[in-house]
C-alpha cells in the first residue's frame, strides 16, 4: 500500500510545473524569472562530439608493477600438443 503524500506530492509538483508555473509566469514575469543559459551547449561538443581532454582510465596505473600474464593455450594448440605425444 502507498501512502497518500507518496502519490499527492509526485502530482501536485507535475501540475506545477506543467501547468500552472508557464501560465502564472506569463502573468507575473517578476517573481517567475525567465531561466537563462549561462554555457554554449555546443562549447561542450565541438570536433567529433567527444570531449576526452584530460580524462585518463581509473583502472590503469602506472605506479603499479606491470602483471605479468601467463599465455593461454587454445583448444586447437591443446589439441595439437596431445596428437604430437
């Protein structure tokens, strides 16, 4: 069961700003500022549309020794080793 406030407020705040907040800012501009836009959106997304100055992967590092890894054998090299012996 759900209480009342969980389904009132979630609409009330719907109609607010769907409804009555356009229409009481075109009526009282003064106490509804119009929102500006302080940063070009397109500043963000300029070349190719990825922005990677400066990022770096989190889980590279190179303070840390490097892991040495050991070669995998496939299923056909397995294979190839049993016939030979």
């Amino acid at each position: 069961m759900v209480c009342i406030s969980c389904i009132l407020i979630p609409l009330a705040l719907f109609l607010w700003h769907r409804y009555l907040q356009p229409v009481l800012g075109t009526i009282f501009p003064q106490w509804f500022p119009a929102k500006t836009i302080e940063k070009d959106p397109h500043e963000a997304l300029a070349g190719n549309g990825t922005n990677t100055a400066g990022l770096s992967c989190p889980f590279s590092s190179s303070k840390s020794p490097a892991v040495e890894s050991t070669p995998v054998e496939t299923k056909a090299e397995i294979s190839s080793h049993e016939k030979s012996e």
